[in-house]
C-alpha cells in the first residue's frame, strides 16, 4: 500500500514536470514562429514534382467549336490581341500551362483538366454574341467524356472580368462543380446568384501592364515619400457609382490632398499608360473603390509604383489569403465612410509606417506577375499550388459507377473509354 503512494506522488510530481516543460515549449515555439513571421511575408512553395499535379490542356482543335471560344466564330481574333488588360489572364495562364513542367499529354494520368477559352475578349471585340458563347460552351463540354465522367469537378475555367462565369449563360447548369480561376470573388452585381464559390474556386490577380512587372525596366519607377505631391489619389472612372462619386467630390474639397482627375479614355486628352502610372506613383496611398464589380485592376497596379493601397469595396475576395496577410501590405476602409475622415486617418499614419507596409509589398509582388511555373515567386506559382490543393484521388459523379475490378461504368455498365460522344448532359 506504501508503495503505492509513493508512486503515485512520484507519478504526480512527474506529470507537474510534464506539464510544466510543455508549457513553456510551447511558449517558446509561439515566439519563434511569432518572430519569424513578423520579418517577412511567406510566399507560396510550388507543387514538389509533376506526380503531385497533371494538368491535361485541351487542345483547340481537339474538340469542335473549342477554337471559336479562343478565336471567335471568324477564326480571326489572335492571342496577341487579348493579351491586353484585365482579359490577359486567361492568354496567359493558358500559355504558360502549354509550356508548364506540370502538364501532362496522357489524360488518364491527368488530375486536373484545363478548357482554354479567351471569351472575354472575343466578346468584347464582337467576334461572338452572347448566345453564340453559351450554345459553343454547351457544344464543348457535350463532347467532353472526362467532363462527364467526375462531373466537371476537376475541369478548369478562366473567367478574367468582373462578369466572371456569367459571361457563360448556363454556367449555373454545367459549371456548378468546376473550378473557376477569376479575380472576383463576388459575382452577385446585378445578378441574383453567386457564380463564386470559395470551396473550389480561386481568386487570380489580375493582368498588370508588362512594362510595369519587370523588376530590371519597369517603365515607370517609384519616387521618394518625400517627393509625392499628393496624400491619396482616385485614378478611374466614376461610372455613376456611389463610392467613386464621393471620391470625386472629395478631391475637389481637398484638392491639395487628393488627386483625381478625370479620365479620358479616347480622344487627345487620353491619359496614356505611362502617364497613368506616373499619376498613381504620386501619392501615398492609391485608393481602389470598387466600379462594376468589387474588384479593381489598381490594387494590384499600386504595388509597383509603391503606393499603399487602400480598398474601399466591401465585398472583394483577394487571392493567395493562406500565405498573405493583407494587414501588412494594404488597408481596407469601410465604403460608408467614405469623407473627411478618411484623409484624416491617412494622414495620421507616419512615413516610416508606410514605408515598412511598402517594403512588405516590395517583398509580396512578385505574386501579381504572370511568368512561367519555373520562377520561384510569380501568379502562376500561386496559382498552381492551389490547384494542387484541389486534386482528387478520385473521379465521381453521377453518371459514373465502379466495379470490383476498379473498373469505371456508366448506368448501363459500359466502361468509360468506350462512352460514346458527344454525350448529353444535364
């Protein structure tokens, strides 16, 4: 019985020891992670090997009616022209996956498949009509067995604007379960019904001017705080939206403090690239308000000029939130508050403030460049790590059904190389 006791004591006291080293362990072990996050952001690691991620391009020509999405029913549009602005991320994500060490030519290696489509632009250039869009994409993906097969869950789309899917009609209908590479993360503007899902979809960057990316010649190079003429500055249009229109106003009480000048988009009064850039460059802080949508192309345009930004839209979704923190690069005011007391809190943050949250966007930017999967920090490299985040192991849907032979059937038991095509679908 003695004994007993004692090794309870002992046992007790052990436990206090045990409980005590891990405690401070684990004090310790927070402080380094503490201090090491605090020096620098963390930029996404790529995918280890290509075993990891196999990405399967559709080829143009390997599917009817697949080449008028990239080049319009004419067959006249070329990549080089929708390259241009906010529809360049769906030529260039295309290109480099082309040329990416994670493609793979075999299908039934592939995880994921990749639907090249520039249909922003060839609708903007009148190369197809809205109803064109919607019957080529039904006319598409009928022909597409691996579709079928898992349902469209692992097939990807690029929709690069503020209308996002909905540039495809029936995209409720067929592209409900696929994975949607856009910068917007709203996609209720005018719209009753969400096309953005924040379990399969991603936010991208969007497409910043090439000449303004190239860390050796970047067109328009950064000044001195010191040398800034302005506070804060609003280059865009109003486009009759409420937030934009305060900030218009606002600049004409606060003219010394607030540039915004009116933008012309053609005629000689047309504010060229370089201008525009050495305006956003003059300021502090660039203030991004949203327009048609929540996003805005100049949020991602002011971390090369080195201007903080300051999101005035409510609604936005940025991208690569797992290894960004936003609080170190940006602010985001509310849109309802949008007066006076914005300049007021923006004035009251010191240079060396700004200057830190700017050599953390300096150390971040490299995340807003499309360049090939090879660099260690670029869109692509973000991109292709959350794909990889998105892989399954296996296909489903319901129109498939396996056997004990891991054989993979349709409701009529026939296996799925011998599905024929083009195949209805709901």
């Amino acid at each position: 019985m003695r004994h007993h006791q004692a090794c309870s004591r002992a046992h007790q006291v052990g436990a206090l020891l045990l409980v005590a080293a891990t405690f401070l362990l684990t004090r310790l072990f927070d402080r380094l992670l503490l201090d090491t996050s605090s020096s620098a952001p963390i930029t996404p690691g790529r995918p280890s090997s290509s075993a990891d991620l196999r990405i399967y391009v559709y080829a143009e020509d390997e599917i009817q009616g697949l080449r008028a999405l990239l080049r319009g029913r004419d067959g006249t549009i070329t990549a080089a022209t929708c390259l241009k602005g906010q529809w360049g991320t769906q030529v260039k994500i295309h290109q480099f996956l082309l040329k990416s060490r994670f493609r793979t030519f075999n299908k039934d290696q592939a995880n994921l498949f990749f639907v090249p489509s520039y249909v922003k632009c060839v609708r903007m250039t009148g190369a197809l009509s809205d109803k064109e869009i919607n019957q080529t994409y039904v006319k598409v993906l009928s022909q597409m067995p691996y579709f079928r097969r898992s349902g469209g869950r692992d097939h990807i789309f690029v929709f690069p604007s503020g209308a996002g899917a909905h540039l495809f009609r029936s995209w409720a209908t067929f592209l409900n379960r696929s994975i949607i590479l856009t910068p917007e993360g709203d996609r209720t503007d005018k719209r009753g019904t969400s096309a953005f899902n924040t379990w399969k979809d991603i936010v991208i960057p969007g497409n910043v001017d090439d000449s303004m990316v190239k860390s050796d010649a970047r067109a328009v190079q950064p000044i001195p705080l010191t040398k800034r003429k302005y506070l804060a500055n609003f280059l865009g249009r109003a486009q009759g939206k409420a937030g934009r229109l305060q900030l218009v106003e606002l600049a004409k009480q606060y003219p010394d403090k607030l540039e915004s000048p009116e933008l012309k988009l053609s005629g000689p009064n047309k504010l060229g690239r370089i201008e525009y850039f050495k305006h956003l460059r003059n300021a502090k802080f660039c203030l991004a308000p949203r327009g048609e949508s929540s996003w805005t192309l100049r949020f991602y345009e002011s971390f090369f000029v080195e201007c903080v930004p300051v999101i005035l839209s409510d609604e936005v979704e940025l991208p690569f939130q797992n290894v960004i923190d936003y609080s170190e690069i940006s602010i985001k005011w509310p849109s309802s508050r949008i007066g006076p007391e914005l300049l007021e809190y923006l004035e009251s943050i010191s240079d060396e403030r700004i200057e830190e949250m700017i050599g953390h966007g300096r150390q971040m930017r490299c995340l807003w460049v499309y360049a090939a999967d090879a660099e260690p920090c670029s869109a692509m490299t973000g991109i292709l790590t959350e794909l990889q985040k998105k892989v399954r192991r296996f296909h489903q849907s319901p129109e498939t059904f396996w056997l004990h032979n891991r054989s993979i059937v349709n409701r009529d038991l026939i296996e799925f190389h011998s599905w024929r095509t083009p195949v209805p679908l709901p």
